[in-house]
C-alpha cells in the first residue's frame, strides 16, 4: 500500500503516513474500532463533576424493625382508640363520661373523647327516655285510676 499523497510505502501498522502525515486507510480499516488515540476522549478527570462524598448521616437500616403489620400507626393522640370499659362507663354513669371525655378532649384525644361523650350522651338520652316513658305511664295511670 502506498501513500496516496506521497507515493511512500506504507506498512499498515502506522495510523498515519511518517513522511506526509496522511492517514493510511489500511491501518483505518483494520483498527477504526480500536482507535490508539483518546484524543477524541475527554481527558480524565477533567470536566467531571467530583464524586459525592459518602453520606456518613445516612441511618443505617433498622434490623430490629418488626415487620408490617397492617394497620400499624405511630402513636396519634388524635386517633387514640378509647377503652371498652371507659366507654362501658359511660354508659352506667354519664357524669364519667361526660368528665372522661372532657378530659381527653383536653388531651387532644379526639375519637377517645368523643366516644366517651357520645358514650355519655347515649346513656343521657336513654334515661330521658326512660324518665319520659315511666312519667307517661304514671301519668296515664294516674289519669284512668
Ligand atoms: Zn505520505
């Protein structure tokens, strides 16, 4: 193969001609894929951005953490289930659970003390009706005697 240029010999194991600098396109052909030149290349380390530091901070993974359970809530006051036997006395005594659930109203335990209060005020109207009922029926005794 010659050099198209300069007619020179050229021995294909050289990118470009040593007398004119042509480029030899047997060599071109033979290692195009494997270009010896990184000069199309960014050089190393040079417009890189610099790599992030280890992020010391990060928590480490809890191995004690229990496994879902559905449902699961962190502690929310505001949605603090109330107790059965709170509720329960409320019903038998309203006064409990009118204070009960001021109380925890108070505290910020909303669905608690509202069952309390609803607990309460349940109990309230079940014994005004009683009252009610039984006054009626005295009553209505009283007027067919
Ligand atoms: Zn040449």
């Amino acid at each position: 193969m010659k050099c198209e240029t300069c007619g020179s010999e050229l021995s294909g194991m050289m990118p470009t001609c040593p007398f004119c600098g042509t480029p030899d396109p047997v060599y071109m052909r033979r290692y195009r894929q494997y270009p010896p030149s990184q000069g199309n290349y960014p050089p190393p380390g040079g417009n890189y951005p610099p790599p992030p530091p280890p992020q010391r901070n990060y928590p480490p993974p809890n191995i004690n953490q229990p496994p879902y359970r559905s449902g699961w809530q962190p502690y929310d006051p505001t949605n603090e289930a109330p107790e059965v036997m709170l509720v329960i006395l409320s019903v038998l005594v309203p006064l409990v659970g009118v204070i009960y659930g001021s109380v925890c109203l108070g505290n910020g335990e909303k669905r608690a003390g509202k069952a309390y209060l609803l607990a309460a005020g349940i109990s309230i109207g079940a014994w005004v009706i009683l009252t009610l009922f039984f006054v009626l029926v005295g009553f209505l005794a009283a007027a067919n005697r």
